[in-house]
C-alpha cells in the first residue's frame, strides 16, 4: 500500500551506485596510470645503476629513484587495494 514512498529512494540509491561505481572507476584508471609511472621510474634508475657504475654520484642517484620508485609501487597497490575493499564492502561488487 505504501510501496510507492520507497521508489524514490530505491531511484535514488541507482544513481548514488552509478556515480560511485563512476567515481571508482576512475580511481581504478588513476591508481593504474600512476602504477605504470612508478614501474617506468624504477626502471628508468636502474638503468642509471647500471649505466654509471663507474661513478658513485650516478649510483646513488639511480639508487635513489630505484627506492622512490618502489615506495610509489607499493602506495599505489595500497591505494588500489584500499579501493577494491571499499567497493566491496558498501557494493558488493
């Protein structure tokens, strides 16, 4: 008899599902792209290692991005983990 007053709501938490599903979508590309950033710097100072063994300046800074590149690997895993829970835990998707 009363059904009617709970279909606003049921048309409002479609689209509040929409818009987060939206929302973690795009921290899904985000977390992605910044994980394909953080590889690439990782790489990238590894190459300086090894290119400029012979100077200890050039080691070190390849040292340097080789560890903030790993730290960067790892917050974004974090991230992206952190994400998935979330999802999971209101959505259930």
């Amino acid at each position: 008899m009363y059904a009617f007053v709970l279909y606003p709501s049921v048309a409002q938490a479609q689209t509040f599902q929409q818009i987060a599903g939206l929302v973690t979508g795009l921290l899904n590309q985000v977390v992605l792209l910044l994980m394909v950033l953080a590889l690439l710097a990782f790489i990238w100072g590894a190459i300086k290692f090894i290119a400029q063994a012979g100077d200890e300046k050039g080691r070190a800074a390849g040292k340097q991005t080789m560890v903030w590149g790993t730290l960067a690997l790892f917050l974004m895993v974090g991230i992206w983990g952190i994400v998935a829970i979330i999802k999971q835990t209101f959505f259930g998707t």
